[in-house]
C-alpha cells in the first residue's frame, strides 16, 4: 500500500506542483486549500505525512497543526511545516511547536521526493 500524503496549501500552484511530484514517485495525495479543510481532511483520511503550509488564510498551519497534534486520535500524524519565510530559527521554532520536520519555500523538486522518502522511513524506526 502506498503512503498517503496530505498537502495543505493555500496556493493552488505549489499545491499541485507538489501533488503532481509526489503522485509521480508513487505515493497516494490528498489537497487541501487552507488550515480547516486540511484539519478535516488529516481527520478523515489519517495519512502518513503531512506537509501543512504555515502561512495561509483564515486558519493557518501552526493553528491546524496545534488542534491535530493536541487531539489524541490525530497527535501521532507526522506533520512537516512548508514555509516561504525561512528566517533563522525557524526550524527551532516549528519543532518547538510540534512539528515533526521543517521546508521553506521554494522547494527543490528534486529534494521533495527524498525528503519525503526520509520523514516516512523516520516514522517506522
């Protein structure tokens, strides 16, 4: 069974460039627009990664990620924080915050798949 992977990203273009890449290397992809749908959506369809972008309207990522990571029947998701504004400390901080990993934008298309690949491995060990 192929791992599934969901995308919340409030821009439409790197929210298919990513699920174009990413169903290209064989993984199952699921999109959402914004924090709230992707809050649902992680509900719903329990996936094995998400990559949750941090900066989107309405509900943002550290939001979302907040209410998946403090409900118990979705804290354990792997959740990844994409974002445009890489500034020093930030990886700190989004882990402090309960993310599982950390991309700033833009991302290599080359680099997505295998970090990908490595946060899933990270997950079975």
């Amino acid at each position: 069974m192929q791992p599934k992977i969901l995308i919340v990203e409030d821009n439409e273009n790197n929210r298919c460039l990513f699920r174009d890449i990413l169903i290209f290397h064989g993984y199952e992809v699921v999109v959402a627009a914004d924090g709230q749908e992707g809050v649902a959506l992680a509900r719903e369809q329990m996936p094995d990664l998400i990559l949750m972008d941090i900066q989107m309207p309405g509900m943002d990522g550290m939001t979302a990620s907040g209410i998946l990571k403090g409900d118990p029947a979705t804290g354990g998701l792997k959740i990844i924080a994409l974002t445009s504004f890489a500034m020093q400390g930030d990886q700190e901080k989004f882990l402090a915050a309960g993310f599982d990993g950390y991309l700033s934008k833009p991302i290599s298309t080359r680099e997505l798949p295998v970090l990908v690949k490595q946060w899933l491995e990270e997950e079975q060990t």
